[in-house]
C-alpha cells in the first residue's frame, strides 16, 4: 500500500501574514484544499496521514468534512520542525499497520499543484529505488559565494531544486529517522534522511507549476496558474467615427496634431480616439456615453479639446480606485497611414493615459474600400480597455521641522547591519500541466462525520 502524509503544521511566518497561508483561499477554495484534491484523487494513494497544528486544526478538519476527502484517515498535530512533524505522521500512521515494505509518500501541504504525472513517477521509481523525490532542474548559472565575493562556480547540470512529494520506503524512512534522532541531525527534507544513512535517493523532474507557497508573491502566481480574476476587473468597449472636412486641414487624433491632414467635423476637434477611449471607459464603470457629457461642455463652455472629456472618465475611475490596464485600439481609414503613426500614437496615449506604451496596443485596417471610412470619407475607431483595481502606494509624510542628527560618542562607532546573502533561484521545466482530476467548482459536501481517527470509505464523487 502507499501512504500519503501531507504536512501542514507550518506556521507561515515567511508570508508576513496574519492568516495561515495554507486557508487563504485562490480561485474560492482555500490552498490545502488543492494539495489535498492531488493526493485523494490519485490512484496510486491508498490513505492519507493529515499533520496540522493546533490553531489551523479545526478549519483543516471543516475543509477535510466539506469536500469528502474520503482517504483522509488520522489528522495528527505537528511539532516545531518539519522532521518532528514528519515523526508525528508517522507515529499516527501505526493506527493503520503499515507494512515495512510500503511506500511512504511525503507530501507538503504549501506544494498545492503536484501533476498527476509525477506523483505517478516517483512512486513507480521509488518501487524500483526505496526512494524517490521529485525536483526543478537547474537553468540559470549558480555561484558559491562568501561574504559579497564569489568563491566558484558550480555545475549546473548536477543540481535540481528538491519538492514535494518525497516517496520513501516505510522501513526506511524508520531507519532513516533513528539514524537522524542519534546523530542530531535535524533535516529540511525526507531525502536529507535518508542521504545520512548512505542510502541512494533518485529524483524525477517536478511539473513546472509545483512550486511551494512561501510569499505573498507565490500565492499571486498561484492565482495567476488558476486563473483567479480580481473583483475589481472590468472591461468595456467604445467606438466613435466623424467624416472629414471638405475644406478644413488639421487633424486631431489620439491627442496628436497633424497640421496636413483633412480635419475631421466635429463641435470637438474629432478626436475619434479619444472619444471611443471615453466611451470603452465609460461602458467599463457604467457610465453615460460621450455626448452626455461633451454636448453642455462645447456649448456652454466651449471646451473642444478631448483632453478634458476623456479627463472626466480618469478622474472618476480614480474615484472608484481602479486603473487602466491595457487599451486595444482598432481604427478604420484609408488616411492617414496608421502604422506610421503608431509609435507617436502610442507615446502620447501613454501621456495622457499614464499607461506604459507596451500596454497600449494599435492595429488599422481600409477595409478593402467596403464602407465609407475605407473609401476615405472618414475615420472610425474601435476601443477596448480593461480596468484594475488600483494599486496602493504608501507614501509617509515629512514633517517639514529640521530635526538634529545627534553625534555618536567619540569612543564609539555606528556599525553596519550585516547584508544577507541573495537567494537562490529555481526554475521551470518545460512538461505540459497535467493538473489534480479534482479541482472542480462542482464538489459536492459531505453528510459524513469526519473524526481524527479512521472514517469510513465513502464516494469519491464530490
């Protein structure tokens, strides 16, 4: 039989959060859940050891209920490091009389993507080998240093990244955890046990979406592999066409003035970028369409710059603190040539808009002369934009009082904080995702009563 045991007794103190990084919830279920759905889903786990600690207990234990993860058996509280966790699944684990030649398979609860795949591989290899784990590659060049100074550099292609899962024979992984206990050797990983008793450890490569939860920058990678959209993304589109002038030169468009070209007729200047750049903002809040607003500006006040239209819509996404994130322009012309003119479009939307040009995007087309605007008569432009909930920039106020700097004793000097060493890097491998059977919106609870101890099987159907 396998066993599964999937730690999840961390305390999440490098996510510099108040809330325990396996229950923060990606795509509406919380991180545990998926790490969960891969291991209770796989036909290659008989049952599963769950190590939790006393303050995310109970919400383990409602998850473990809700989504009827039926090969859940034991919950176990974990100790203050991952190897006394790792001990306390396996104290459990007796509850259901392993056999010494079973395989362990260790898992932690913050690996939340583990493939099908290579959960498969390395307990097929850990059947031929007593031991397998699963690991990145590699790719970038690595340094040894000392201090700020480099001392070498090491090869590469012998180095992988160690995840989880980590599949060990169980009398093994016995003997590897006495040996530990003897020599005081407190280990990061399962492998590292096992390597202290001389034992050989092989290694499967990881699916380049098994990465473990550590910040608060992973979890928005995760959300990003999950496809979570904010709550605050809105999107809208907006289009505005004017014919030109028979007699009049001056062209206004996307805030740029081309002096030789026919102008377009308009009570503005006919600007039709700007306005459908308004209306696409607009539809994007629910707002009105541009003549709302720019008909009583023109007459009363004899505003014709679009500047100040599009001006309404910035201030009032400001308002509801949200920002522009990409614009899509689609303009439809026989003149002026558009593709010329996209870079000079592009800098100075991203003026206006104070928005990266490389957000900005611009595509034109004549229309093979089908309508009006291909035949020359006019110019029509198409807008698209998404809109985001803003970012929130901390800026601490100065107090505008000169305080005096006091000078340090004479006997005494100030001493630097000493720099921490840069962090390593991992990287991705190249297989294609082969995401958990489980992660389904349509999981359906469960009536059982989940306990700490065994429960009966049930459906795997949720």
């Amino acid at each position: 039989m396998n066993h599964a045991i999937i730690l999840a007794a961390g305390q999440s103190q490098r996510m510099l959060s108040s809330t325990d990084k396996l229950l923060i919830k990606v795509a509406n279920h919380p991180v545990i859940y998926y790490s969960l759905a891969a291991m209770n889903d796989h036909n290659l786990i008989d049952d599963i050891v769950l190590v939790v600690n006393k303050f995310n207990k109970d919400e383990i234990k409602k998850i473990v209920k809700e989504y009827n993860f039926s090969k859940v058996k034991l919950l176990a509280l974990g100790g203050f490091t991952r190897q006394s966790s790792l001990e306390k699944g396996l104290q459990a684990l007796q509850e259901l009389k392993p056999k010494q030649n079973d395989l362990i398979v260790i898992h932690n609860g913050a690996n939340p993507l583990p493939s099908y795949d290579e959960i498969s591989q390395a307990v097929q290899e850990a059947e031929l080998t007593n031991a397998c784990i699963v690991g990145h590659k590699i790719k970038d060049t690595v340094k040894k240093i000392k201090g700020k100074t480099i001392k070498e550099t090491i090869d590469r292609e012998d180095l992988v990244v160690a995840q989880t899962p980590q599949v060990i024979r169980y009398a093994l992984l016995k003997e590897a955890i006495k040996n530990a206990v003897k020599k005081g050797i407190e280990a990061t990983d399962e492998a590292m046990l096992v390597e202290a008793l001389g034992q050989k450890v092989s290694v499967v490569e990881a699916h380049e979406n098994n990465f473990k939860i550590t910040t608060k920058e992973d979890i928005q990678r995760l959300k990003f592999l999950l496809g979570e959209i904010s709550r605050g993304f809105r999107i809208g589109i907006g289009q505005d066409s004017h014919p030109f002038s028979t007699t009049k030169k001056g062209l206004t468009l996307g805030g740029l003035y081309l002096e030789d070209e026919k102008k377009l007729e308009a009570d503005s200047d006919g600007d039709v970028i700007l306005h459908a750049i308004f209306n696409a903002i607009s539809q994007a809040i629910g707002e009105h369409s541009l003549g709302f607003y720019a008909d009583s500006l023109c007459k009363q006040g004899k505003i014709v710059d679009s500047k100040k239209y599009l001006d309404i819509m910035l201030e009032k996404i400001k308002n509801e603190k949200l920002e522009i994130g990409n614009l899509g322009l689609m303009i439809e012309c026989k003149t002026p040539k558009i593709d010329p003119l996209s870079k000079k479009l592009k800098e100075s939307l991203s003026k206006i808009l104070n928005l990266n040009p490389k957000r900005i995007g611009v595509t034109a087309t004549s229309g093979e002369n089908l309508t009006s605007f291909g035949a020359g008569l006019g110019i029509q432009c198409f807008a698209i934009i998404s809109l985001l909930e803003a970012k929130i920039q901390l800026i601490k106020k100065t107090s505008a009082k000169k305080t005096p700097v006091k000078k340090a004793p004479a006997n005494k000097t100030p001493t630097k904080k000493p720099v921490a060493p840069p962090k390593k890097l991992t990287k991705k491998s190249s297989k294609l995702p082969n995401p958990p059977k489980s992660i389904k919106k349509n999981r359906k609870p469960s009536n059982k009563k989940f306990t700490s101890k065994k429960t009966p099987k049930t459906s795997s159907k949720r």
